[in-house]
C-alpha cells in the first residue's frame, strides 16, 4: 500500500509576487531561493502632495514631480495624511511621505 502523500509548501521569494509551490511526491522541498541585495547607499527625503481628489493621487502628484530632477526613486512611506474641511466634504487632501533612493556612485 502507497503512502498518503503530504503536502509540504514552501515561498519562492525570487518573484515580484509570493508564489505558493508544491513539490513532487518523495521530493524533498527545494530550499527557498534569496534574493541577494546590493549595497547601496539611500538618501531619504520628505515630500509633501496635494490632491482634491483622493490620497492615492497627491501621493502620485508627489513622486511625478520628484522623478523630474531626483533618479532612482526607489520606495517610499506615508508619514502623514491630512487635509482641509469645507462644510463637512474633504476638500483637499495633503500626503507626506519619506522618499528614498539611492546615492549613484561617482
């Protein structure tokens, strides 16, 4: 009589999105695969973006604008969201983010 088999799971991290894999029966799972990271050197900075619209498009209006004389933008963080209040609506909405990227080399 076969064994049952059992499903062991394991992340493959070498992708933009998390993967689920199964390996073949009597296989052990394969290691998990890394991703080595470079060594850089990041600057942070703070910006602030406006919207009237939503919070997703002062973020975007922020990082547009920054993309035109900063390169290699490479991630950022929502620090704080706030905004103005006309008779009880959202009026305009204000994002602040740190922004980093990195140093080039020389």
């Amino acid at each position: 009589m076969e064994k049952p088999l059992i499903r062991q799971h394991f992340w493959d991290i070498t992708s933009d999105a998390w993967s689920r894999c199964t390996p073949h029966r009597g296989r052990p799972p394969p290691a998990p695969r890394f991703v080595a990271m470079k060594d850089h050197v990041y600057k942070i900075i703070e910006l602030t973006g406006t919207s009237t619209t939503t919070i997703e498009d002062a973020v975007n209006k922020a990082l547009k604008r920054a993309h035109k004389t900063i390169k290699g933008l490479s991630w950022f963080q929502v620090t704080e969201t706030r905004g103005n209040i006309d008779k009880g609506q959202v009026q305009h909405w204000q994002v602040t983010l740190k922004v980093g990227f990195v140093i080039q080399d020389s």
